[in-house]
C-alpha cells in the first residue's frame, strides 16, 4: 500500500530502503518516501516507490536507517548564542569557569568587552560569586557572563562601573530583577537577578562603546548555531522572546531576514514579542511585526509574557512557601491584572501566547487567565502555551485540556543534578518528587511539545533533540545508566510520545500541522535520517545518535558520512 500525489510525475529525490516512522496515525510506518520540489509527494512502500523514479531522480539508499520528519524546536532563544559564541564557560567545576575565562580574555586581547555563558548557579560557592573573582582575571575590561539558566549574571567591576550601578540604584523589577547588594556596605556585588537587569547593564555597556551591537553581532552568532541546529535534525524553530539589551526585538527578525534573502537561512522560524522590562503596547508591537515580518521562512506570530522567574533565586511562584525561605512564595513578575490585559487583548487580535510559569502559582494563575480569555473573547481556533509548568499542582493539570492549553516543556531537565538537587533544598522533598509530570499530562489529554529553551539550560548545555529525548524516556542525565532517576520514574515518556513533542506537537503549537511535523504527502519536505534506530538502540544510547541527513523544503541542511555522497556534496568520509 501506499499513499501518493495524483497524476504523480518523476521525483526529485527518492528515498528507498528506510525505517521510515511517519508519525502520521493514518501510516505509522513506510519504507519510502519521495520529495519534489519543497514537497512530500509519496510515502509508501519499495515496489509503489519505483513509479516515482524518473531520468532525474535522486535515488537515496537509506541502508535500514531510521526516518523521521524534521524536529520542531518549539522554545528557543536566538539572543542566546551571542553570548554563546564568546566565552563559553560550561563547567561543573568552578576552577574551570575560571580557566575557560581566562583563556578567553587571554586569547581575545582585541575585544573590547567579553560575553560569556553557562557558569553553573549550584556549583559556584557564595564567597567566590562576586566580582572581585572577576576583577581578579580582567580588571580591565568589562565581563559580563550568563549561567546556564539565564536568570542570574555574573559581572565583574569595570561593566558595573561603565552601566553606572552603584550603591544608589534601585531594583529593576522589584522582587523580580535586580543588582544585588552587600548587605554591609550597600555596593553591588556583581551579581545579578535575571533579565531585565542584566538587560540595562548590557545595554548601558552597548551605548558606551564596548560592545558591538545589531545585526553585526547576530550574523556572526546566528550562522554558527543554525549549523549546529540544522546537524541536530532541527529544521523548525519557534522563537520565545528575543531580549537583545537595545530593546530592539526586530532585530531577530531583520538578521533572520537578511539571512533569506542571500539564501544562507537554514531554519524556517517563527518568532514572538517578548513582554520583558518595559515594553509599551506589545500587542500593537506584535501587529506591526506580524504585518512586517511573513516571508517564506521568517514571521512573527505569538506574544510571549512571563509571570514568574526561576526557582534558583526564589523569584518562581509558588502556592505554598519555599522549604528553604519560609518568608515566601515568590511573586508575579507584573501585576496579575496586567498580565490578563495582554492575554485579552492578544487572543482577542487573534495572537496565540507563550506564557512562561515555572512555579504552580504561576501555573494557575496563567490558567485563571487563559479560562478569562475563553469566557471573554468570542470562539477562535486558539493554540496558547504555557511553558515549562515543572512544579503544576495536580488538580491544574486537566486544566489545559478543559481549556485548551497546551503545556511545553524542557525534558532534558527533568533529572538529578547539581541543579535539581538544590531545587530539593528550595522546596523539599515531596514537591521535588512531584515535578516533570508530563506522562499525566499526556495521559489526561493535554498536548505536550518540547523545546530545550536553547541555550538556557541547568547545568548542561544541550541542544540535540535526542539527548532531551533520552532524559524524557529514562528521566536521567543523558549518557549516564548509573545517574540517579527523578522521581517518579514511572513519569517516563515513551519514545512515539517524546518523538510527536519534537515533531507533531510543536507544529500544532505553532500553527504549522498541515505543512510540517509528520511525513505526509503534501507536507513540506522537512526529513531527517538517523545514523541509529532510536527505537532500537540502548536507551542510554539515544543521546549519542547522529543525524546522517536533514532536510528543510526539500534542500539538504546537513549532511554527514554516506549521506554527502549520495547527494554529491563530496567523498563520504
């Protein structure tokens, strides 16, 4: 059997000889698969395949390996790589943060000013995380480098000196974002809480000179990491809020663009408008850019708001206090009644939301909100998101299937580690032991889609869809059969569940079902090829298969070994 195109003519590429899972419910399985152009125009089996092969064609052994549609990346961060692409300090050990650093400044001698991430909050010891450490390494220009979950900062003297931080200057969100202080002398301390506040001390840094800024800095960082994303199978990306410290969010979209336009844009990606700091008038913001910004790989179609922080600085927002800190239960990062106003009126411009909710507090009140929206606003093929949702109380979870909500979350996080361990401190054991439960999600209906928030992260940096699919299926860091599970290891994912919510889901999330997310005639050509048959390896093995082939609109993105060859791209190596 098969299912094909009518009045079929020959195809441009042909795929024989595959473990082809569709992720299409109507034809699970196949063993071929033929693209024309930018479009799937058959799927099927090897005998019905051969009607599709013309002069022309391409004809790609697939050697048994396993075939899936393009993963959905359905929570990333452009803004992120920008730091990324400069020191990147992602260790475990606080010496070798230092070192990394070091190295860096050492070896970049012409560079103003130096960025970095993924210092890890958990492993850095109170005495060390101030910016005399800093100082101590480059007192002479300014260093500003981001942890691995993108809430905290670490600056040294010379980027509080430049920005104008001081003693004198007050929080930027109060009990949300701020430059924290000695107790004693009332100095800052070089610590920062999360991003509106790390956004004015960029932007100050950025206004004085030291910094490059616009697109000259994303086109360096982006045409790195899209490489990096399209390797990892990922042909779609859905942007949760781009927080360059100008302020100016079109700038996601004005790179992106450029990028098209010279035919060097790997990904197809649609963006959001993030509501961070000030931002006046988001939707109107959102409107324009929605207008502005809908070319064939690049439009603006969702807001995105938060309403909590993060649980490592206390600034989640949860129902009951903190085990750790019985003084409180976090807050809302904006009034509650502001946050309604953008969700009314964004649904009721037709624009879906992305609301971020760590805590259950968040979780619930993002719910209130969203069941306003449904009472509010006339009936309309809604898709609002509300993502991460670690900690949800266990009455909310039906909750988003009632209302129509889906939930989007981060697997890879879902594990023991220093990160989570100190989670365990901030809010005890049996809170701890009830987070990342989205098989009962799953299982109670509600839609789940996967985004790693790239490069945010908790002590790892990850950005390969099949690490995150290891950690759902086993909920223990990727790589490791003796690392310790979260509990409850019965919230372990199967892998069709983890595959639909890096394919399927995220599509639906993102308005995009009918045209990618399952190899289905008539969808885009959007089709990755696995060295190993995810369902058929070792589990511990899933997060070390490579991706031989991705293809996005039916031109190769990446391509490895074999698959260079085949479609004569150079030798196989």
């Amino acid at each position: 059997m098969s299912t094909q195109e009518t009045g079929n003519t020959a195809a441009d590429v042909l795929f024989t000889n595959a473990k082809v899972y569709t992720v299409d419910p109507h034809k699970p399985w196949a063993q071929a698969v033929a693209v024309r152009r930018e479009r799937i125009v058959f799927v099927g089996d090897e005998r019905a395949a051969q009607a599709w092969v013309g002069e022309n064609t391409r004809v790609i052994d697939a050697a048994g390996r396993l075939m899936l549609p393009g993963f959905v990346e359905s929570h990333w961060h452009f803004e992120t790589t920008a730091s990324a692409f400069q020191a990147f300090v992602n260790y475990e050990d606080p010496q070798a943060v230092i070192g990394a650093l070091r190295e860096y400044v050492d070896t970049h001698p012409e560079e103003k000013a130096i960025t970095g991430m993924g210092w890890i909050q958990a492993t850095i010891p109170p005495e060390m995380l101030c910016k005399e450490t800093l100082d101590a390494v480059c007192p002479d220009r300014p260093v500003c480098l981001l942890s691995t979950d993108f809430h905290t900062a670490w600056a040294n003297s010379k980027a509080l000196e430049i920005a104008g931080i001081d003693a004198s200057t007050p929080p930027v969100q109060p009990g949300a974002s701020w430059f924290e202080k000695d107790p004693v002398t009332g100095e800052p301390t070089g610590v920062i809480v999360d991003g509106a506040a790390y956004s004015l001390l960029l932007k100050r840094i950025s206004d004085a000179g030291y910094l490059p800024k616009g697109m000259d800095l994303y086109l360096r960082s982006f045409a790195v990491w899209q490489d990096k994303l399209a390797a990892a199978g990922i042909t779609t990306v859905f942007d949760a809020g781009f927080m360059d410290p100008s302020g100016d969010q079109s700038l996601l979209y004005e790179t992106l663009q450029d990028m098209e336009r010279r035919d060097d844009l790997k990904l197809r990606v649609v963006g959001s408008v993030a509501v961070v700091g000030e931002v006046e008038k988001p939707v109107e913001m959102l409107r324009e850019f929605n207008q502005r910004y809908d070319s064939p790989l690049v439009k603006a179609r969702a807001l995105k708001l938060f309403l909590d922080g993060t649980e490592a600085n206390h600034t989640a927002w949860l129902l009951e206090p903190y085990a750790d800190r019985a003084d409180t239960c976090g807050a809302p990062t904006m009034p509650v009644s502001e946050f309604e106003q953008h969700l009314l009126e964004a649904d009721k411009a037709g624009f879906n939301v992305m609301v971020h909710c760590v805590g259950d507090a968040a979780v619930r009140a993002a719910l209130d909100g969203f069941e306003r929206v449904n009472h509010t606003n006339p009936q309309r093929d809604r898709r609002h998101v509300i993502t991460h949702a670690f900690l949800t109380h266990p009455s909310d979870i039906p909750r988003f299937r009632e209302l129509g909500v889906m939930a989007n979350t981060q697997l890879q996080w879902g594990v023991v580690d220093l990160y989570t361990e100190l989670l365990r401190e901030h809010y005890g054991t049996e809170r701890w032991s009830n987070m990342y439960k989205f098989r009962t999600f799953i299982e109670q209906g509600v839609t789940v889609s996967t985004g790693m928030d790239g490069l945010a992260c908790q002590c790892r940096c990850q950005h390969r869809p099949v690490e995150h699919i290891e950690s759902g299926h086993t909920r223990q860091l990727a790589g490791e059969p003796d690392a310790p599970a979260l509990p409850d290891i019965n919230e372990r994912l199967s892998i069709p569940q983890l595959i639909a919510a890096y394919t399927i889901n995220g599509a639906w999330q993102l308005g995009l079902e009918h045209e990618v997310g399952s190899v289905t005639v008539g969808k885009r050509a959007d089709l990755i090829v696995l060295e190993n048959n995810l369902f058929e390896v070792n589990k511990y093995q899933i997060g070390k298969i490579d991706i031989a082939l991705t293809m996005m609109n039916g031109g190769v993105t990446h391509a490895a070994g074999s698959m260079r060859a085949a479609f004569g791209l150079e030798a196989a190596v």
